[in-house]
C-alpha cells in the first residue's frame, strides 16, 4: 500500500498541520499525501491530504479529491480516518522550449501575478507563479499556433496590491514594447482590481498603434474549471492579430467557454466574486466577442484601429492621494474630515441615484474643497448619469464645489482623479481634464442594448429561458 514513501523526511510528514489538526493526522497515523477515507457523520470522503501554508488555522484539513477541487474538513466532524495508499504529487509544469515562426504576429507578454500566474506549490502549500514561455508553452501549447510570444515577469503580487508605483512600470514597460516594435501586448493581471489598471493604463498609454489586452483568470490552473488557458489564448489572439489598438479587458464572454469578450478600458469592471463571467462592459456594450480559433466578432464600429506607424503617447504619473467614498445612510462628517486633515488632494463619491450624500456632509465637502481639495460625483448605480440638477440635494452639492462626473465609473474616475492630479492641481485644469473624455471613460449616451442584455449573448439567454423557465 506505499505506507512508507521513501522520500519522505520527518519534518515533512505532516508539513504546515498543526494544534488540534496535527492531533487527529498523528492520532489515526496519516500524513501528508497519504491517500485517505475520511468518513463524517455526514459522508464519506476520498482524497490526497494536501501540505497547508504555515500561517492557516489548526481546524482544518486540506483533502484534493479525485475531480481536482481541494476542499478543508473540520477536524471536529472526523469520526474515522484511515490511510488506503501514498501519492506525493510533484506539480512542475514541463518546461518546452518556445517556438518560433516568422510568419507569426510577435507578443510581449507582461506578468503582474494573480491567480492566471499561479499554480498551487503543494509541497509549500504556497500560490506560486509559473511564467516563463516554456511555463507557458508546456501548460498551454496552442499559444504557439497563436503567436511568438516574449515573457516578462514584472510583478509577482495579487491584484490588490498594484498601487502607484507598479501603474506606471507597467504602461513604461509597455511602451518600450511598442517602441520596439511588437504587434501586440497581454498583460496577466489578477482580476480583481482588473479594471483599476484597464482604467490607468487608458489614460497612460494613449494613442496606440497596437492591442494592449489585459487577461487573468478567476481560477487556477490546477482546477479543472480553470479559466486560465482560455483566456490567455482569446488574449493572445486578441493582441496578436485583433485590429482593435487600444487597452482591452479580455476574459470570459458567457457561463460557457464559447467565447471571451473584449471589454474597453474604461468601461469595464469585475461584477461576480466567483463567476468565470465575471467582467462586464457597463454603460455601454462591449467592443467585440473573441474566440482564438474563430476570429473576432466585433460589436462596434468606432474602435481606435492598429496601425503600427502611430506612435504611442506615454503619460504615466499617478498621485495616489485620492480616495473613493462609496457613500452610506449615516455616514457622517469626518469621513470627508479625514481624509483633508490627512493631505488627500482628490475625492471621488460613489452617490446614492443620481448623485447624493446627506445633509450632515456638506459642511465637511465645503471645507475639503475650500482647502483645495478636489471632489467629483459619480454614481453607486454603475449604469447611469450623475444628474445633479433633478434634486436639491445634488443642486447643494454642486453649489458647494462638487463636480458631476456624467457616467465615469467610480474606479475609473478614482484612477483617473490619480492621473490628473500627477499632471496639476490647479482646480480648473483639473476639472478641466476629467471632463475631457478619453477612450471612452464619458460617453455621450448609454446604448439601448447595453444593459444587462448584450452582455453574453442574448441567444443565451433565450435559450436559457426555453429550455429551463417553464
Ligand atoms: N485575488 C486575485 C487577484 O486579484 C484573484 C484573481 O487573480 O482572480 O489577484
């Protein structure tokens, strides 16, 4: 039965397991990737006791099932354990050598970390990236078919730490790409703060004569469900040979993997937790549909089209005093206060509706802009204009210095607010420059087909409706 796997070292034997976990692994005689049957009072499981990470809590045990999904068992629940064989995984992903075609397009692909960069280290029970191209080219080797494709790992972090600093390395870097000359640049990125760097990147790369496409994946590529190599070929694709020159968001389109969607820069935003469809075009409809063996179906017409004899304009600066209220019922004054007492240059409010706050904060919003502090409205609805002339409350708040943004998504106009702010602070060139749409950050109107319905494909969802509503 392998009880006794001979590269097994002591310290090993039940890595990362402590407290009452290490009791229940010790007491029934099992280790670190023995095989076992764990029964509960509720069920039976099968699986491969997995390490954990050092710093995890002792209630649990980590169990990767035959289908590939890792689950946690309460230790409480255990009542019988036992071990049925040993299968200690080595997970290196075989390294290939890229190929390369000159009759093919040539993409940079630059890596900041998130999940689409991660692969479970099972013997550290870490996340740990895999990115090299023959990373790349052994995990997924139809990108070959794609394009010649160039790595650079410039980050290896989770998407909630990108700030200042990585923004402007990561529009500097891909600039010096498209200097020099290549078709096409994907950049892997974790997709929850996805659209804080589509929104940056579209205000630091501008004019561009090739694809930026941004991609990441909302699972792993160690569990079945991973959405990681499709949407790194529907990116590859979409860079490589995609007409459409400016800085995308290309993930999954539909539940189903029958195409991703292109979503613009600044009009893009994460909108599911868990979802592989998570990222949605919001206030308008999305650029195009994207599947890597088909093509793409573009959705609109007024796209900034490649033409490798433009030249890319880089403006990367960013000032990250800035800060999003996201406003709430109670809210009271010194959250405003706070954030002028402790130097923020730059306020952006996600309003109730049309754009409101309550009473109780205009004393505060007047003191933030009378000491030069610069507050904008947008709107919690997501879809949708600030209106602030249908109710008083937004005529007071305008009357105090507040200005509407139209339908500038909050996190774009946070990023945005960030950018401006790097270039002046003189108030009327601020306002000035957040009026001014780019890539499409305000738009003149919301087209009637864009919300919530040509978001994944109405077919879908009268198919949907056919076979499942009755
Ligand atoms: N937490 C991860 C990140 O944003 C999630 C992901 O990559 O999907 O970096």
């Amino acid at each position: 039965m392998g009880k006794k796997g001979p590269e097994i070292v002591t310290q090993d034997l039940h890595k990362g397991y402590k407290g009452e976990a290490l009791s229940v692994l010790q007491e029934h005689g099992i280790r670190v990737w023995s095989d076992a049957e764990i029964r509960t009072d509720v069920t039976v499981f099968r699986g491969i006791i997995l390490p954990r990470a050092e710093n995890t809590d002792d209630k649990h045990l980590v169990l990767k099932l035959n289908n590939g999904y890792n689950i946690g068992i309460t230790v409480s629940d255990i009542t019988e354990m036992k071990e049925i064989g040993f299968k200690k995984a080595h997970y290196k992903i075989p390294e290939k050598e890229f190929p390369f075609d000159p009759s093919k397009p040539n993409v940079r692909l630059l890596g900041t970390g998130g999940t689409i960069a991660s692969r479970l280290d099972y013997r550290t029970g870490a996340v740990i990236p895999a990115f090299s191209p023959g990373e790349l080219y052994g995990s997924v080797p139809e990108l070959a078919d794609i394009a010649n494709i160039a790595t650079e790992k410039l980050f290896a972090v989770f998407s909630e730490n990108m700030g200042s600093e990585q923004y402007i390395t990561l529009a500097k870097k891909a600039a010096k790409y498209i200097d020099e000359g290549v078709d096409g640049i994907v950049i892997g990125h974790g997709t929850d703060t996805m659209h804080h760097t589509a929104g940056i990147l579209s205000f630091m790369l501008q004019n561009l004569p090739v694809p930026v496409v941004i991609v990441g994946s909302q699972r792993s590529s160690d569990r079945p469900s991973s959405d990681a190599a499709l949407n790194l070929l529907n990116a590859t694709y979409a860079a490589g040979h995609g007409d459409i020159a400016e800085v995308v968001v290309s993930m999954f389109g539909p539940t189903s993997d029958l195409y991703g969607l292109l979503h613009r820069g600044t009009r893009v935003r994460k909108m599911h937790s868990s979802y592989r469809s998570t990222f949605r075009t919001l206030g308008d409809i999305p650029l195009g549909m994207v599947n890597w063996r088909e093509g793409i179906t573009h959705l609109r017409k007024d796209y900034n089209r490649r033409d490798p004899s433009r030249k890319v304009k880089l403006d990367a600066v960013f000032d990250d005093r800035v800060s999003i209220v996201y406003y709430y019922p109670t809210m009271k004054p010194d959250i405003i206060d706070s954030l002028v007492d402790n130097g923020y240059r730059g306020i952006v409010i996600a309003g109730t509706g049309l754009g409101h706050v309550n009473k109780p904060l205009y004393p505060a919003i007047k003191r933030a802009v009378d000491s030069g502090v610069n507050v904008f409205m947008t709107v919690q609805t997501l879809w949708g204009y600030v209106q602030m002339y249908v109710y008083d409350t937004g005529r007071d708040l305008m009357a105090l210095g507040v200005v509407p943004l139209e339908n500038m998504l909050p996190e774009v106009a946070f990023v945005k607010l960030g950018w401006v702010l790097g270039h002046t602070n003189n108030r009327e060139k601020v306002i000035e420059m957040m009026l001014t749409p780019i890539n499409s950050d305000i738009t003149e109107r919301e087209p009637y087909n864009g919300y919530l319905i040509f978001q994944g494909g109405v077919p879908e969802v009268q198919k949907f409706l056919k076979e499942f509503w009755r």
